[in-house]
C-alpha cells in the first residue's frame, strides 16, 4: 500500500463499506485523511464505517468535520460566483462568455454538497 494517492485509499475505504469491512474502511480513510487532510468525503464515509462499528463518538467527530468542511467549500463556491459576476458587470464583453461555465461549475459543487448532506441525513435517520 506504499505510496498511494489519498484517492485511492478513499476508493479502498468506501469499497471496505459496502463490503461491510468496517474496520478495514476505517484504516485505509485514516490514511485518506493522513494524506489529504482536507478530503472532507472521507471524514464522512469514515463516519459512516465508525457508526456501523457502533463508535458513535467517532462517528459524530468525523461527521461535525466533514460538514463544517462542506459549509467552507460551499462559502468558497459563493465568493467564486460573486467574485465572476462582480469581474462580468466590470469587463461585460470579455467576461460573458467565461460566465456560464462558472456559475455551471458553481451549480456542481451545490449539487454535489446537497446530496452529500442528503446522505449524512438519511444516516443518522437509520
């Protein structure tokens, strides 16, 4: 497992999960985390592998990092909107045309949180 890519452990991580390999999934997204501290998608699966272990206090940890994490990114990705819409309504010519494909890739990054919070939820529900 020697110099592998946090993404790699991540993916090893959540395979663990749905092969119910709980204490696996944990090992291989610590080192997920280890290697890429802010991968906030790994604090969360993390969370889920320490629920099924019945490790609740883990588990709240890694899923109170992983959502203030996303409430950081998601800022980030409304200062990037207003930052675009802002430098549009100065330079409107040269800047409409970048426009869409920013506020699409803002859209992104929202969707993929929402449904990542969505899934947080439905957790703690079950």
């Amino acid at each position: 497992m020697g110099g592998e890519s946090a993404e790699v452990y991540y993916n090893r991580g959540v395979t663990f999960i749905n092969y119910r390999k709980y204490e696996d999934a944990v090992e291989a997204l610590s080192k997920a985390i280890e290697l890429e501290p802010d991968l906030a998608r790994a604090y969360y699966n993390r969370g889920i592998a320490f629920l099924n272990l019945n490790k609740y206090d883990e588990a709240m940890k890694d899923f109170d990092k992983a959502w203030l994490m996303r409430e950081k990114l998601f800022s980030m990705g409304a200062e990037v909107v207003s930052a675009v819409l802002k430098a549009i309504s100065a330079n409107p010519d040269q800047l409409k045309k970048e426009a869409p494909v920013w506020l699409d890739r803002a859209k992104e990054v929202y969707d993929l949180l929402s449904d990542e919070v969505k899934g947080l939820v439905e957790q703690l529900k079950s």
